[in-house]
C-alpha cells in the first residue's frame, strides 16, 4: 500500500486545480478554531437580528417565488 502524501497532487474539482490536497494536522485546526472563536458570537448576533427580521416581516419578505 503507497501513501497518498507521497503520489502526486490530483485535484479534487476541475474547478479548483490548486485547491489543497492533504488535511489539516490537529494543530493546524485548534489553531484555527481559536482564530475563528471571536467571531463567533458576531456571526450569531448578526444571524439572531436578521431570523427576527424576516419574522417580523412574515412570508413578505421572501421573494415571490
């Protein structure tokens, strides 16, 4: 069995040619769900505002689709 590390770069979607191929080592995400943490509490509030606005608002918000 040959490591898929070792075989060359195949990408994924003929979109994305350069998209990355290995995972992410554990480090590597801790460290990146600590960078992204504070914005968390952002990302709800700003959420939170925008689901009691269409409430608010009723099925006239949507598009008439």
């Amino acid at each position: 069995m040959t490591d898929p590390l070792l075989e060359p770069h195949k990408p994924q979607f003929d979109s994305a040619p350069n998209q990355a191929r290995k995972a992410a080592t554990v480090e590597e995400s801790m460290a990146a769900a600590a960078a992204l943490k504070p914005s968390v509490g952002t990302v709800r509030a700003i959420n939170r505002k925008r689901r009691a606005e269409l409430a608010w608002r009723g099925k006239d918000a949507l598009p008439p689709e």
